[in-house]
C-alpha cells in the first residue's frame, strides 16, 4: 500500500508516521503545504492513500484538487470537531480526529482494506464538502443539559456550564455555581451536540466554554494550559496537536 501524509504540523506528521509503522504501513513521503503538494502530484505517481489534513498553513487542502485530479482514497485527519462529520464520513475512507488514537487509526485502515480488497469505488465530492466547510449547514446546537440530582431532574443551560471533562469512565459537566454533574453521555457524543464557536476540545478529556476562560498560560512542550473562572479541580491543558487550532477558534 503506498501512503502519503499531508500535514502542516511536522511533529504530527511524523506522529502518525510513527503509529502507522506500528501497523506495518509504510509512508512513502510527508507534505506539509497546499503549494508543495501540488507541486509533487503534479511530478509523482499518485499514491493509493492519503491521510490529509484539512487545515494547511497556506489554505485548505482541498485547493490540492483544484489544481490536480486525484484519485487517491482519502482519510481526513483534523482537530477541527466542529466541521461537518457526518459528510467527511460519507465522503471519504474515515475521519480521525487529532490527536490519533491508535486504535482508531487501525479501524480506518482494516475499513480501507475491506473496501480495497472488495473493489468498491471510493468516491470524494470535494465541492460538496468544501461548501460545508465555508457554509456550514444550519442546525441546533443543545442548549441546556438534564441531570439527576437525587430523585430529581436539574436542567443546566448550556452557558452556565464552564467545561466538560471525563474522569474515571464518567462524563461531568463543571458549572459556573462551582459544582460538577455526572452526565448520562460521553466526550465524544458531544461532538455534535455542543455549538462550536462556543464549546472547543482542548484534549481527550476536557470541552471548554470560551465565555468562561479567565486566562490562558504558556505551558510546557509548546502546550498551553486554560484557567477557567470557578473550575480548579485539574488542570486543562490544550495538547500540543490542537494549539494551533485552539488559537484559530479563539480569533
């Protein structure tokens, strides 16, 4: 199988080298910008699978097609939870959010192999996808959250709740009053539940309400880590693959 990897974060990039090693797949070359890519299609036998990354420090990927036809199978890779699911999984091998579980990747890899080996076509619609990206469908976001608080039921607006965070297989919601809710869901449930221009995915185990951010501080090994304005019971520290995307949600 001959792979490449698209992706503007070097240390990423040889991440996800490094896990595909692991699984016996072979990256045949890494690129890390729009131009350079276009540059090597243009000049290279084009590969049978490409991991890509939505965002490149020069535009999105998908201006690559524009210029070049590629008939590639594609497994989307971003930390963008925010853009439309649902079309990348419908649009392409899989979608893998950042930073990459190892056992997800080896789900899309055997999903690659399955649809290989049974020659299905693998058909990207990179119009329709792109049009999700600068327009995203309209759609309702949960506003408020109910928990059982006894034998009764509370209702928490979402505005009020500071952050999202798992711990010991459970799921809470932190409030601004200072308390915490074990909620009947999980992180990942939430990726199409919370609005994104509010709610971020810093790491594996914790959402962040931008309203509730008191300050942001330069961490260890290029990390940053958040102090909300109640919430103290762990620190919060954005993981060094989605900085780059944090700051972009910020502005």
């Amino acid at each position: 199988m001959n792979t490449i990897i698209i992706e503007d974060e070097k240390p990423a990039a040889r991440r996800l080298g490094r896990l595909l090693s692991d699984l016996n797949v072979e990256v045949t070359v890494m690129l890390h910008s729009v131009e350079e890519s276009i540059l090597w299609f243009k000049n290279n036998p084009h590969p049978d699978l490409i991991f890509l990354d939505i965002q490149l420090s020069d535009g999105l990927s998908f201006e690559i097609f524009e210029e070049v036809e590629v008939h590639s199978a594609i497994i989307f890779t971003t930390a963008y939870d925010e853009y439309a699911l649902q079309a990348f999984k419908l649009n392409s091998i899989d979608y893998l959010l950042k930073p990459i579980d190892d056992e997800e990747l080896e789900s899309a890899l055997k999903k690659y192999s399955s649809l290989r080996v049974n020659k299905q076509p693998i058909a990207i619609d990179f119009e329709d996808i792109k049009k999700l990206l600068v327009n995203p469908l309209e759609r309702e976001y949960k506003k408020r959250f109910t928990v059982n608080v006894g034998q009764h039921l509370k209702i928490i607006n979402a505005d009020d709740i500071e952050c999202f965070y798992s711990e010991n297989k459970g799921t809470y919601a932190a409030t601004i009053e200072g308390r915490n809710y074990l909620l009947d869901t999980t992180l990942d449930n939430l990726n199409e539940e919370l609005e994104p221009k509010q709610f971020f995915r810093v790491s594996r185990k914790f959402y962040v309400n931008i309203k509730h951010i008191k300050d942001i501080i330069s961490y260890t090994n290029s990390r940053l880590q958040i102090k909300l304005n109640r919430f103290s019971e762990q620190e919060i520290i954005v993981s060094r693959e989605r900085v780059k995307d944090f700051k972009f949600w910020l502005e």
